[in-house]
C-alpha cells in the first residue's frame, strides 16, 4: 500500500531530528509533487532551513509559501513567523517590496 506522501512526511521528520535537514529538505522536495501536500512541504522546509541555521533560506522558504498558497493554512503560519521571529510584513500575496 503506498502511503505517500504521509511516509515521505514521516522520514523527513526522522532526518530533521537526527540533523540530517538536508536529507529531509530533499524528502520534502519530493512531496512538493502532490499539489495538495505542496503547501505543507514548502512550509516545512522554511522550518527545516532554519533548523539548519540558514536563515535567509527559512525567510525565502516562508515568503515563497506566502506567495505560492496564499489562501492556505500555511501561509497564514507563514506569514506570523516571519512577522514574530524575523520582523518581516508580508502580505498573503508575497512580499511588499514586489
């Protein structure tokens, strides 16, 4: 029975809690393909990027979620992380600088 892409989520989070963020960026990469797991994804791997210390992926990761799925759940979580972590106003369509 394939199980995608609940399992792939499930790895990805595995790798994320061994440290292994690129190998979990690449699982979430994966998932993107299902359209309606995309949102999730993208906005995981804003999380995953940020766990990895690299912050100016996790800022683009989170606007691209913003940007891409904007009547979504997680732009809305998106769209408050960047606001309470990084002190960033983002619309819901993208940045306001575009």
């Amino acid at each position: 029975m394939d199980r995608f892409p609940s399992d792939y989520f499930a790895i990805a989070k595995c790798h994320r809690r061994l440290g292994e963020q690129k190998d979990a960026v690449i699982l979430y990469q994966q998932i993107k393909i299902a359209e309606k797991s995309a949102a999730e994804a993208t906005l995981q791997i804003g999380f995953t990027y940020e766990e990895a210390k690299e912050k100016e992926k996790a800022i683009r990761t989170f606007q691209l979620t913003c940007k891409r799925y904007p009547k979504s759940r997680q732009a809305s979580i998106a769209h408050s992380h960047l606001q309470n972590k990084y002190n960033i106003n983002v619309t819901l369509g993208g940045t306001e600088e575009e």
